[in-house]
C-alpha cells in the first residue's frame, strides 16, 4: 500500500470505532498532501465524535457507495482532527483533487451559514 493508492481513487472508506470497538465504515473524499491523507467532512459528523475517542482509523479503496473491491488498497492508521489553522492546506488539496464538486458543496455552505464552514478536516499517517 501507498499513499497514492489512495490518492488516485475517487473515495475511500474510512473505517472508525465506536466506544465499544464496533467498527463504521464511510466512503469520504481524500486527497494526499505531503505524508499524511487529508479527508473532509461534516464537522458534527459521527465519524469525528468516534475519532475524538479513538484514533485508530482502517482505510481502504471503494466506490460512491462505500464498496470494496477484493484485494483494494487498505491501511491501518491514527487518524487527528485538523484545526481551524490547517484547514486551509485540507481545503486547498481536496479543492484540487475534486475541483467543481467541492466548489459546489463549500462555497454554499459558506453563504448560508454566514462564513462559518461545517465542515472539518481528518489527517491520517501511516
């Protein structure tokens, strides 16, 4: 597995784990950026509620709807909730990587919500 394995698909599946150790998995957007894979999300997420009690994340290859392929790329990581400061390099990678689908969601978002952006950034190192 590779960082670019991960770069060149369209989705991956994050996988994060509830109190209990049950794991969820969602396919998300991800873009590369240095050593770390940059994902974006809703900020009152689940997804980042279970990351703030466990750091473990699994992410593998999948499609829109969060399937896997047999033998899809897939890795064990710790997973950090990105601050508002880093949340420009987030923007600007997934904002490259998704071009008009991301314009389309963000800049909406902004307006009606009066510059404040409900989304937030998930950094992932393996």
């Amino acid at each position: 597995m590779s960082l670019q394995d991960f770069a060149r698909s369209e989705y991956v599946s994050l996988t994060t784990y509830r109190k209990d150790g049950t794991p969820v998995a969602t396919p998300v957007w991800a873009a590369v950026a240095g050593d770390e894979l940059l994902i974006w999300t809703k900020a009152d997420s689940w997804k980042v509620k279970r990351l703030r009690n466990d750091t473990r994340v699994l992410v593998t290859v999948c499609d829109v709807r969060g399937r896997i392929a047999e033998g899809a790329p897939s890795a064990e990581g710790a997973g950090r909730l990105v601050d508002t400061k880093d949340m420009t390099a987030v923007r600007k990678a997934i904002g490259r990587k998704y071009t008009w689908k991301y314009w389309l969601l963000d800049y909406p978002a902004l307006i009606f919500r009066l510059g404040k952006r409900p989304h937030t950034g998930i950094a992932i190192t393996f």
